[in-house]
C-alpha cells in the first residue's frame, strides 16, 4: 500500500521562472534538476519536509507536459505516492480493475522506479506509483 505521497508534480511552461517562485514560497532552492528523456521532460525537485515538489517542463511538443498544458494549462499534473515494492502494488491495483499506464515499472526522475494508474479511472487525477530502485 502507499505509506506516504512522495511527491506533486506540476506542469509548467517556463521552468527558470516557476524555480524562481517556488525557491520563494518553500525558502530553499531546488535540490536537483534532471532530465528525463523517455518523457521528453525536464524536472525540478525541491524538498519540503520529508515530501517534495516535483516541477516538470516539456523538451518536445509530444511530450505528456506539452500535452498537458495545451489542454488543461499549467498546475498540478500528479500526485505520486510512495509504495515498498511497485510490481506488487500495480498487480494489487490491477486485480481491483484498475488500467494503468505502465503495468511494468520504468525508471523515473530521481532515483526512483515508476508506474502511472490511467486517471480515467481515479477522478481524472493522475496517480504516479515511486518505488527506491
Ligand atoms: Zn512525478
């Protein structure tokens, strides 16, 4: 079962400019910055407690940030929980009927092994599972 949210992604345009007000809300500047190129995004990641901000830019017009933005603008894009073993957790989840978007999971931005659930299934707000590799 997840035991924590890990992290909340958000979307946004101008990466520079969002490190800046998010440096001013949270007191701290960003951690790491890291580029996922299976997803054609550049992240962000400050730390608040034991719980982080993920922001994430789009490095390609089909990117699911570019997407994302087009549509819906810029904001919260996900929500990622922190689970102990990943594989038996999109099993657990897809017993229950759930789709996900990655039924295996794929390495992710800092560290860490992912799997999206489908948001069609869970009130249109995409679930992103993170495991410890
Ligand atoms: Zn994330």
């Amino acid at each position: 079962m997840p035991n924590k949210i890990e992290h909340l992604g958000i979307a946004v345009s101008d990466l520079e400019a969002s490190e800046k007000i998010f440096t001013d809300v949270l007191g701290a500047a960003p951690y790491k910055r890291e580029e996922v190129e299976s997803e054609n995004v550049i992240t962000s990641f400050f730390k608040v407690g034991e719980n982080k901000i993920e922001l994430l830019q789009a490095t390609s017009e089909d990117s699911a940030i570019a997407k994302f933005i087009a549509t819906k603008g810029e904001g919260i894009h996900h929500v990622a929980f922190s689970v102990d073993d990943i594989q038996m957790e999109i099993d657990r989840l897809m017993d229950l009927g759930y789709r996900m978007i990655h039924e295996k999971p794929k390495e992710g931005a800092d560290g860490k092994m992912i799997a999206f659930l489908h948001p069609k299934g869970s009130n249109r707000v995409l679930v992103e599972l993170c495991a410890d590799k």
